[in-house]
C-alpha cells in the first residue's frame, strides 16, 4: 500500500513538471497569435505570418501533449489521495486548463483570415452555400469570444470584416437569382399580360444558386417579392378573368411563361377554368424551377410556405364562394364543382403544396352538402349586418294585437320574472317596430322553415347561427347608436320594442307546433338566454333614459330658494311646466309606439318623481306661506292634476303612481280653513292613509297664524 502511494507521488511530481513545460509552451504560441492577429486585424501590418510561427504543427504538437497529460491527470485524480494533491498541483492543473481554452480562442481567430480568403476563392468558383455557411460559422464562434484592450478592438474589426462578406456574399446570391427568374406586368388598354420569365442557359448554375437560397435559408426571403406579386396580382386576375396562357422563348435563352387578360371581356371564369389556370402556373414553376433544386423540400414546398394560408383564404373566399350555386340549385349541380375541387387539391397534394391531410379544401370536397349551406348560412348573416347598419327610425311597423288579450300567455313585459311556456302561443301587445328587425325575423322563418328539408347538420348550424343575429342584435345596435338612445325618445321606444318583439319571435309559434321536436327542443335550448338577454337590454336602455329624465325633473322642480317667495314660486312654476312639457313630448312618442302597459308604466315613472317632488317641496319648510301664494300653489296642483291626467288615455295609471293619491289630496289641503282641515282628518280616510299627523300639522302651521285656535287643533290631530 505505502509503495503505491509512493508510486503515485512519484508519477505526480513526474507529472507536475510536464504540465509546468505545457503550459509555458502554450503560453509562447498563444502570445505570438495574439501578437499576430493584432497586427493583422489592428495595425493592418502582419509582421509574421501563421506559416512563419510553425503554427500547425505546434498547435497539433499541443493538443497531442494535452490529451495524454489529461488522462494522466484523471488517472490522477481518481487514484492519488486528497492530501496528496497538493495546492501547487492543483494550480499547475488549472492553469493548463485555463491555457488551453484560451489558445483554442486564439485559433479560431488567428483561422478566421484563412476561413475568409477561402470563402472569397469559393464565390469566385460559384460555391455561394460553402462561402456564406463557413463565414456565418465563424460569426457564431467569434460573438461568443470575450477579450480585452487591443484585442478586443482586432476581434470587432474581424467580426464587422466578416458580416461585410457575408452581406456582399447575400447581394451577389441575390443578383444571380435576379438573373435567373423575374417577372414582370405589362398593362395596355384592354389587356393586363403577366410574364413569368426563367433562364435555361446554364442548368448548374441554377442548381447552385437554388440550393445556395435553401441551405442560406435566404430562399423565403427572396420569394417575398414574388409571393405577393402571386397573390396580389396573378392570382387575383386569373380568379376574376379569363386568361390566355402563352409559353414562349426569348433571346437570351429564358423560357417566358405569358399570361394574357382581356380586360373587355366581362365573363367571369368559372371554377374549371380557374384551376385549369392554376395548375398551368404551377406546372411551369415545378418544371423550371423545381426540377433544379436539391434539397429535403422542393421549391413548391418551400414557395408554399410564404404564400399557402393566404392562398386558401383567397380560393375559398373570392373563387370557391362566388361560384357556389344558391341552394335552389340542384345537388347534382353543386357536385361538377367539387369534382374540380377535388382534382385540384389532388394536384396540390402532389407537387406538395400541401398535405392532404391538412388541405382547408377538404370541409368543401368531404361534406359538399353543408357547404353549400354554410354559404346560405353565411349570407343570411351578412344580410342581418346590413339591415342592422339602417338608423332605429328609418322605416316603421306595427305588431302585435290591436286588443288587450287577457291571457296567461301574453308577453308582459313589465314582468321581469316571467316565465316561459314553452308549449303554449303566446300574444305579444300592439307595438311599433323598426321594418329592419321585421325582416331580419321573416329571414330566419323563411330559413328555418327551409332547414326542415335539410340534413340535421345543416338545422344545428342554422340555430347557432340564429343564436348570433340575436347576439349581434343587442351588442352592436347600442353601440353603433349610443347617442340615439341617450337622446332621441323614438329611437329609445322602438329599440325597447325591436329587443322585446325579438325575443317574443325567437320563442316561436311555438317552434313545437310548427317544426320538427329535435329542431325546436335546439332553438329552445340555444335561445332561451339570448330571449332572456334581449328583454333585459330594452329595460335597461329606456330605464336608463326614464332615469335621466326624472332625475332632470327632481333636480329642477327641487332648485329653488327657501321660504316661499314669489320668486322661488316662478322658479318652482317654470319646473312644473318644463316637467309637464317634457312629458308631453315623451307623450307624442311614446303613445302609439309603445305596448299601452309599457307606456303607462314608463310616464307613471316620471308622474311619480314630479308628484313625490312637489309634495317634498311643501314640506321641506316650517317658515309660514303669504295666503296669495298659497292660492297660487292650489291652482298649480290643480293644474298639474290635469295636466298629468291628459297624458293618459284611461284613469287607470292612478293606481300605478304611489303618490298621486296624497297629490291629488293636496289642493283641497291648502284651500280649506282651520276647522275643514281638522274635520276632514278625523273623516276623510283617504286622508289619513296618505298623510300623517306630523304632514297635517305641518300645512296647518305653514298656512294659519300662530294663535289659541291653532294650538287647539294642533291638540286634535294627533
């Protein structure tokens, strides 16, 4: 045991004197690169070059040594004892270490000069991919190396050398495929011709500079031009026009591939045509172009990639959609279109545009029938967007029946928790409506009606669908007309009505009596939330507008000065008359365009805030009132009495104003004596149900001189 430790110390000392020799030997050729590349990429003057300092071979002479003595050094380190390790091994260890990495930096910078010449000889011989991976290579390398003072400054200088190349490198690639593949638009009086144009002179070259773009990844990049110009303006074209296709060959070698559009000629391609059309395109940039590239992906893959996702979107939506036939047609009809569909999507399948699995025109070849509903769908939806876009007022109906229907099925929309029988028809009160919303539920009748004849799919979609109109009803109706609804009293009454006679339609017939129990128990199920949201956005608008307006009648009826003065009565008159006014003008609105419950409710709202506030005004005083004012303040009660009751075609919106009972009460209050008032209380019981002593005492007290005959009925009225 102690032999082999000895032996070990030994073969450590042995070992410590070797590293010692590495490392200043690692030292010397890592000052002379650092000498070396500093004058080279500082100074500009190399003094010595790499082959002068025998540089290969002492670096390969290096890392030789370096291997063996760190197996060494793990034999070491796994078999000699800690405390035998000592502190003066250890550092010999790591400074080895410390002196490799730092040489390994040093080559790849003192390399870089070499890797840069042969870079330039590469594009001088057309390898543009060698040139351009080898010096990105390198940039990798160097913007992770970290050095100081002079060499720090020599390492910028090489790094912004070697973007330089590769930015020359980029541009030259460019030039060549320039040269190699353009296209151009020509435009006349009354044709547009479009020439895709590819050089044939020198295949190699084409399949150097193909390859080059791919494996640069700077292929994309230059097809940037050219997708939008294939989109924007060849594809664009060849789905609105007739085309005449025309394969010729210039000058110079290049295979021109001409596309001709007769402007004058107003008939649209049909689906056949288009495709036709397409593949031709495709076809002539596979076989130039494709059969040059060698690489994982073909050109059409690598083309597709910048251009497929808007290249479907424009398919589907401006070729595909268009040439639909209406649902009237036949299926037999809609069929020939998808059998070109499918053909085309075979041929984009197999010059790998896209993978079969992934095509978006599978949803048209795989269920052709609900496509063609889809676009029934699609445009209904349309439709409702434009009936929504017309102002509320533009065009009125009226709905519902003439005659109060007394029935538990009636639509009570004063009712917030009514609740639905779903089995039962139910009677909506007369009304007026936009014509807009009229038609947009004729639409969804005319639809539902048709879905009857329809596969199941095709009824599902439609009550989602129908789902959305509602939705989209009163979402973007009191967004688009905001300031009508704050403002306008017809516009406010007849989006309450329009929200209301929605949600009646939606309820249906019932949808039971009159289609099929799968169709009706989905559009009962679906719709059942939006009826419910639809009912609660017209209470909250016209809730909101009633609130503005008797919050504008409590402020000016209460703004007023204390005590009762012939100014402050002419400031509470001018209140009472504007209040009255507004009303009436309410009135002309309202009263034949909303349901009569509806309008009575709504003006009893606001009859209710001016009566309770004329009433609070008597009674927010102690101060004794002048006799003349009180006889004014009787007539004006008297007035407004009457005036309230013109707003209302029948008395019975008495009993849905809380304080009109007490209002009504009021003139007779400030007309009588002392003793008629005191006789009417212990009487009247009406009186004494709408009045409190404390009320009573109070209009005494304003009214009668304080005196022995006061005080005594004062006693009696308790």
């Amino acid at each position: 045991m102690n032999t082999t430790c000895e032996d070990l110390k030994k073969q450590r000392d042995v070992l410590l004197s070797k590293l010692s020799d590495l490392s200043e030997r690692i030292q010397m050729l890592s000052f002379s690169l650092q000498q070396n590349f500093i004058d080279l990429y500082l100074n500009f003057n190399p003094i010595k070059k790499l082959e002068q300092l025998n540089y290969m071979n002492r670096k390969s002479m290096i890392y030789i040594e370096y291997e063996k003595l760190k197996q060494d050094i793990d034999f070491l380190d796994e078999n000699l004892d800690n405390k035998a390790k000592t502190e003066e091994y250890q550092n010999a260890c790591k400074n080895l270490g410390h002196s490799i990495d730092c040489l390994k930096n040093l080559c790849i910078l003192v390399e870089g000069k070499p890797l840069l010449d042969k870079a330039n000889h590469d594009m001088e011989r057309y390898n543009y991919c060698e040139a351009i991976l080898s010096i990105k290579s390198l940039l990798s390398k160097l913007l992770v190396l970290k050095f100081e003072g002079n060499m720090d400054k020599a390492l910028k200088n090489l790094i912004e050398q070697s973007q330089n190349h590769i930015s020359i490198y980029t541009a030259h690639l460019s030039v060549e495929w320039e040269g190699i593949f353009s296209w151009t638009e020509r435009k006349g009086v009354h044709h547009l011709t479009y020439a895709l144009s590819v050089q044939q002179s020198d295949s190699n070259l084409m399949q150097k500079i193909l390859n080059s773009l791919y494996a640069t990844k700077r292929l994309n990049a230059e097809l940037a031009l050219f997708s939008d110009f294939f989109l924007n303006k060849l594809l664009h074209n060849i789905i609105r026009h007739n085309c005449e296709i025309i394969l010729t060959e210039n000058h110079v070698n290049a295979l021109v591939f001409n596309i001709k559009i007769d402007l004058n000629d107003q008939k649209q391609p049909n689906v056949q045509t288009i495709f036709n059309n397409l593949t031709a395109v495709f076809e002539f940039l596979q076989s130039t172009l494709g059969s040059q590239m060698q690489a994982d992906l073909t050109f059409i893959e690598v083309f597709a990639k910048t251009i497929r996702h808007s290249f479907f979107t424009k398919i589907i939506d401006d070729c595909i959609r268009n040439n639909l036939p209406s649902c009237d047609s036949s299926y037999e009809h809609y069929k020939n279109i998808v059998v070109e569909l499918e053909l085309f999507n075979k041929f984009l399948v197999d010059i790998k545009f896209i993978e079969a699995s992934t095509s978006p025109l599978n949803q048209f070849i795989n269920d052709t029938k609900c496509v063609l509903y889809n676009k029934k769908c699609d445009k209904l939806l349309h439709d409702v967007r434009k009936l929504l876009n017309e102002s509320i007022s533009y065009g009125t109906i009226s709905v519902g029946t003439a005659a109060e229907v007394d029935s538990d099925s009636k639509l009570d929309i004063t009712q917030k928790d009514f609740v639905y029988d779903l089995k039962s028809p139910l009677f909506l009160p007369k009304s007026v409506i936009s014509q807009n919303v009229k038609k947009i539920m004729c639409m969804i009748i005319e639809h539902l009606e048709e879905s009857v004849k329809l596969p199941e799919q095709y009824s599902n979609q439609l009550v989602v669908y129908i789902k959305d109109i509602a939705v989209m009803y009163q979402s973007l109706v009191p967004k688009k007309f905001s300031v009508n609804l704050e403002y306008c009293p017809l516009d406010i009454a007849l989006f309450f009505n329009n929200c209301f006679y929605l949600a009646h339609s939606l309820l249906g017939p019932p949808w039971k009596n009159t289609l099929p129990e799968p169709l009706a128990d989905a559009l009962n199920i679906t719709l059942l939330e939006c009826i419910q949201d639809l009912r609660l956005i017209g209470l909250e608008k016209i809730s909101l507008f009633l609130q503005n307006h008797r919050n504008i009648i409590v402020e000016k009826v209460e703004t007023n000065d204390l005590p009762w003065t012939l100014d402050s009565y002419d400031t509470f008159n001018y209140a009472i008359n504007y209040s009255i006014t507004l009303m009436r003008q309410l009135q002309s609105y309202w009263n034949s365009v909303l349901p009569s419950n509806m309008y009575e409710l709504s003006l009893c709202t606001l009859v209710q805030a001016l009566c309770q506030t004329m009433l609070n005004r008597i009674f927010v005083d102690m101060q004794p009132i002048d006799e003349e004012l009180v006889y004014m303040l009787v007539i004006r009660f008297d007035d407004t009495i009457k005036d309230v009751r013109t707003l209302f075609e029948e008395p019975k919106f008495e009993g849905k104003v809380e304080a009109w009972k007490k209002f009504c009460k009021m003139p007779q209050l400030l007309r009588g004596q002392l003793l008629e008032i005191a006789e009417l209380w212990t009487t009247d019981k009406q009186l004494s149900e709408t009045y409190s002593c404390e009320e009573i005492r109070h209009i005494i007290k304003i009214r009668f001189p304080d005196d022995k005959y006061r005080l005594k009925i004062l006693k009696e009225i308790q």
